[in-house]
C-alpha cells in the first residue's frame, strides 16, 4: 500500500497520536489533497466540533476512515491502526 509506513518504527511515528492518524490516514486516502467522495471537488475544511471534513462546494461531510475498514469504528485511532499493522502479511 503506497504511502503506509514499511515498518514498525515509522508506523509508530506515524500513528503516535489519534492526531498523527487522521493526518496520516488522510496521506494515504487522499496522496493529491482532499477530494469529495460526492462531487470530486478538491477543497475541503476540517470542522473543529468534529473529526470531519467537510467540502466547500457541496458541504457534504467525510471522515477519513469513510469507505474503509476502519469505517464506523469507535475505537481510538491508534488502536485501530496497531490492529491494522498487527494483521499485516
């Protein structure tokens, strides 16, 4: 997977903190900037009230766990992506 740390120490740098993660989930999904998922426009604001982002143009909101596995998980980010690179080949 492009973009995902090759080993364990740069996973642990890269995933230190639930902030770390978001950002860097975000390099991985979006590697060319944001893009809606609904109408491909390239601008988005990160909403301060909630872990989303929310595009310019047509306002709707995503995560960057949207449409991944780690989609509606409610456990910290850390821990979802330690489960992640636990369970790597």
């Amino acid at each position: 997977m492009e973009n995902f740390p090759s080993d364990s120490i740069a996973f642990q740098k890269a995933f230190a903190t639930d902030e770390q993660c978001a950002k860097t989930l975000a390099k991985i999904r979006w590697p060319k900037g944001f893009l809606c998922p609904n109408c491909a426009h390239d601008d988005g604001q990160e909403l301060s009230t909630r872990r989303l982002i929310q595009c310019r143009l047509c306002r709707r909101q995503t995560s960057v766990t949207a449409g991944t596995i780690f989609n509606k998980t409610h456990l910290p980010q850390q821990a979802a992506q330690q489960d992640r690179y636990g369970s790597r080949p």
